[in-house]
C-alpha cells in the first residue's frame, strides 16, 4: 500500500478578479508515494506544488477527492487526528523559518517541547538530533550566526524532532548555493537511507531531482503530466514541458546557433549518439569509429549518472571516407540511435 495516495483531487480558489469563477490550483491529480520514496515534484511557478504539499499535510483542504496518509483518509479528519497526522509530518522551506531569538538547540527542541515531550528526554533527542545533522558544536549558536546550508540543517534537525514518516521538502534548497545545495541534498539522501524516512521534494530545478529522487512527477496547470521512476523521466521524456526541464541538466542534441558555432570549429559530419544504460556504452562507440579508421572528436554533449545508471548524448564530429563513415554509422545504429546534424 502506498504511503500517500491521492485521488483524483481538486483544489479550486475563487478568481481573484471574479470571485463566481473557481480556479483550479490542483486539478485531478491522482498519484502514490511509496514508503522509503525520494519523490521529486518539478513544475515551473504557479504550477501547484505548493498547493499539493499543504494538501498533504493538511493545512489546506481538498475540494473534491481522497488523500490517503498511511492508509487514513485525511479530507474527513477531525482537528486531533490531524493533529496527530502532522506529527508525523516534518517540514523544511526555502526560507528555512527559524525563531531567530531562539539558539539552535532551541529551535529544534520547540516542536518537542510543543508536543510535551518531558525535559530529559527532550535534551537527549536534541542531541542525538545535533550530531546527526553535524552541528553539535553549533548548539548554542543563534540562527543568525549561521551560513544559509547550517541554517537548512537546523531546519532538518526541527523537522525530524518528533520521528516523522514522511519529510516535506519545499524548495529546501532554492536559496543556497550549488555546493551548498549538493551537502543539504546529502543530508536529506542521509535522512532516507539512514532513517528510512519518505521524502517529499518540491522543487522547479531539475538538478535536486536528478542529484536526490528516485521518483518524478512533473507538474503543470495544477496536473501531473509525466511521472515515473527518474532514470525513464530522464531518458524518454513525453512532454514538450518536461523535454524544458531534462534540457537544464542533459545536453541533448544541438540545434540552431549551438550547432551553427559547432560546424564552424569542427570539419566533418556532425552526429549525435544517445548512451543509454545497459545498452551500448561509449567505448563501444569510439571502438567502431577507430577501427573503420576514422578520425573523431567529441565536441559536445556528455554522460550523465541517474540513480547510479547512465544516460546521454554524445555529439561527435567524425572525419574520414564517406564509405567508412556510412559502415561505421550501420554499426552503431545497430546498438543505439545516431543522429546526423542537418
Ligand atoms: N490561497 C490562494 N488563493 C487563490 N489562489 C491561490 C491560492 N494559493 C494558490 N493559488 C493559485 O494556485 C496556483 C498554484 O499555486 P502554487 O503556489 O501551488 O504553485 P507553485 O507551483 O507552488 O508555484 P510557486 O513555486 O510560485 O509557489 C497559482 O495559480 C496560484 O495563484
């Protein structure tokens, strides 16, 4: 059984510019989140996935459809059980939403503290919770005295406080810095690996979802056009939208004035060849060129690593005898795709 399952659900906001129109925020959105998930929700602003994370945990309501949270229907909970249902629930934001008047050690204790938990074990959480995060020596440091990544884990550390299920990330990571962004992502990696926690990532950058997810979905208009497991998202996307998002981090083949600049540094025919896991592999490729002694270079594109599998495209610009290029051609169209620039 899924985790969280959504339905067929709706959420509608009365239009601001006429309040008898209803605008659809979510729009028939159905869509299961396993247990031990890294689920990546991408989508550009306004999309809805704001709107989605507040339905799962409750702090809005659906307008039509069922939510499921470990089984229990959250559209018809009571204010105790939602209680209950958001305690289970850690979430981090992109402006991580620290008590700037209160020390580190304070901001994670405070959901505790509101949960009654007694001193003792209190203090003992929290630093269990402090090494976790690598922050012990910052303990007593206030919020402001922190770079934005040890501001994020402070975050993390609050929100894993009371042992949720299930992490909410929204654009945790949107205000830090590449490297910085690549440590909080391995803290979060740390977070479902270690404590086999389900995480939930918002996100409109397709570089968290390719560095974290194991799951994608892509949003638009409030739906979900394109979801699956992200290596097939990656590598055969079906949208023109989510085509946009996989072209941020994965260099397909050039057109226009990329391919223009390309054809006036390299001589030769310019072709690009898709590397997919398990399926052909780049030596291969260089093998057959070499051996129909052809002369090549690579000048654009490149390999990238999805969930530990690899996925790219290699543009080369190969010199040598027509003849030799057409047979060398058949061979590795016979193991991948290869496409020639016009
Ligand atoms: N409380 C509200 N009242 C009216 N309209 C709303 C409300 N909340 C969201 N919307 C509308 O719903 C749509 C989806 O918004 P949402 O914030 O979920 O998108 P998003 O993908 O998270 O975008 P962003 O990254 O910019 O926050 C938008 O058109 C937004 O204007």
């Amino acid at each position: 059984m899924a985790l969280v399952s959504l339905t067929d659900v709706t959420k509608t906001y009365p239009d601001p510019n006429d309040r008898r129109r209803q605008i659809a925020a979510i729009d028939g959105v159905s869509l299961d989140i396993q247990s031990g998930d890294v689920y990546g929700i991408i989508g550009y602003s306004g999309a809805g996935k704001s709107t989605l994370v507040r339905l799962i945990n409750a702090l809005e309501s659906a307008s039509s459809g069922s939510i499921l949270v470990d089984g229990a229907e959250v559209t018809t909970m009571r204010e105790g059980e939602l209680r209950k249902l958001r305690l289970g629930i850690g979430m981090i934001f992109q402006q991580f939403n620290l008590f700037n008047a209160k020390t580190v050690r304070a901001n994670i204790a405070y959901p505790l503290k509101v949960a009654g938990v007694p001193k003792a074990e209190r203090n003992r959480r929290v630093e269990e919770l402090l090494a976790f995060v690598g922050l012990s020596e910052k303990a007593k440091s206030f919020p402001d005295q922190l770079s934005g990544g040890q501001k994020q884990r402070v975050g993390i550390a609050r929100a894993l406080a009371t042992s949720p299920r299930i992490l909410l990330a929204d654009e945790a990571t949107s205000a830090l810095d590449p490297e910085t962004t690549h440590e909080v992502l391995g803290l979060l990696k740390k977070v479902n690996q270690d404590l086999g926690i389900t995480i939930i990532v918002i996100t409109h950058e397709m570089d968290v979802i390719q560095q974290i997810a194991t799951k994608v979905a892509v949003m638009e208009n409030g739906k979900v056009i394109e979801n699956g497991e992200v290596y097939e998202v990656f590598s055969n996307p079906q949208h023109a939208a989510t085509r946009r998002f996989v072209s941020t981090v994965v260099r397909g083949i050039p057109v226009g004035e990329e391919l223009q600049t390309l054809r006036y540094r390299h001589p030769g025919r310019i072709f690009t060849v898709s590397i997919l896991d398990g399926d052909t592999s780049q030596a291969r490729v260089f093998e057959i060129l070499t051996q129909a002694g052809l002369g090549f270079e690579l000048i654009y594109g490149g390999i990238n690593d999805i969930q530990g599998r690899t996925f790219g495209h290699l543009t080369l610009a190969v010199t040598g005898d027509d003849a030799a290029i057409e047979s060398a051609l058949a061979q590795i169209s016979a193991l991948t795709e290869i496409v020639e620039a016009r």
